[in-house]
C-alpha cells in the first residue's frame, strides 16, 4: 500500500510542537523584559498591555499551542494505525490480528464495501486480540472525544472525565503502539 510522504509521523508532530512551544516562550520573555525595562523594543501589539495582560496574552498563546499539538498527535496516531491496519489486509500476514484485520475490510454492506473505522473496528479489534491492551485502547478512545471536540471548533462544552495535554497523549498512544508492537509511526 502506498502511503502519504506528507503524513507527519509522531516524531515530527512532537518536534513542530516543542519548537514553536519554544518560540512562544523566548517572545514572552523578550517582550515581559522590553516592558519591564521599558526598553523601547517591544512590538507595538502591546504597547497599552500590563505585565499581568502580556503574561495572559502569551498564556493563551501556548494554551493554543498545547491544543493543536494534541489534535496533531491523535490524527497522526489515527493515520498510523489506520496505515497498519491496510498494510496487515494487503500484505497477507498470517497473524491472528492480520486476518480479523481482512476479515472486516471484507464486510459487505448495502453500498459495496464496509468503511473501516478506527474506533469500532481497528482499536476495538487491538483490544479483543491483545488484551495488554485494553486499557491503553481505553485510553485512545477518551483521547479521539477530544480530538472530536477540537476538530469540530469546540462549539459544545465537553465531558471528557479527564485533562488532556501533548505530554499526556504523547504517552498514552506511545504506549499503545508497544503494546500493539505497531512500528509504523
């Protein structure tokens, strides 16, 4: 199966992140300085703003950042299970998780064939098959509602039972993969 050269792998999401994360930082501190010691050089974007507006200013900045890390990391996870779960159907391995993998991408349905989804399908088979895990599954589904939430504009007030940050995702789908031993990242 040929797959995307523009696909971000985990890797990659999680550079972008830190760097511009990093960006952030150095701007809030130049700028806090320039205003601190009046200094002349801060961007004109802030020239009414308080120290504690400038400090909420960037705090929002990097809350953004954190947010569209996340939305990152999971759909590259999404991408890369989804990559996994097409390269078991066609490339014929005789492992039990390959074939339930061939086995729903073989479901008919009234419109030709099923549409394979993560959720019901890719995660659902990895928990049935490789009961290690299950909780790590758990884990992904939670974090795919956030995913949901930011991707559709955060128009409604989300129940998620838990906080979600780049360093935290970055684990729970890091951790699945190993239990899932999936090297397509």
């Amino acid at each position: 199966m040929k797959t995307n050269p523009d696909r971000p792998r985990l890797e990659d999401v999680w550079e972008q992140y830190q760097v511009t994360r990093d960006s952030i930082v150095q701007a809030a501190e130049h700028t806090k300085g320039s205003i601190a010691f009046a200094s002349g050089t801060t961007h004109p974007r802030f020239f009414a703003m308080s120290l504690d507006e400038v400090e909420e200013f960037f705090r929002a900045r990097l809350d953004e950042t954190d947010r569209q890390a996340c939305l990152s990391l999971v759909a590259s996870a999404e991408a890369a299970l989804c990559v996994d779960f097409w390269e078991r159907v066609h490339g014929r391995k005789k492992d039990p998780v390959s074939r339930a993998f061939r086995g729903i991408s073989r479901i008919p349905c009234a419109h030709g064939r099923l549409k394979v989804r993560l959720d019901e399908h890719i995660l659902q088979t990895w928990a049935e098959m490789v009961p290690q895990a299950k909780a790590r599954v758990g884990e992904l589904r939670g974090a795919l509602k956030y995913r949901h939430w930011l991707a559709h504009g955060r128009w409604w007030v989300p129940k998620f039972g838990r906080q979600y940050d780049p360093t935290g995702l970055l684990r729970i789908i890091t951790e699945l993969f190993k239990k899932v031993k999936l090297t397509a990242l």
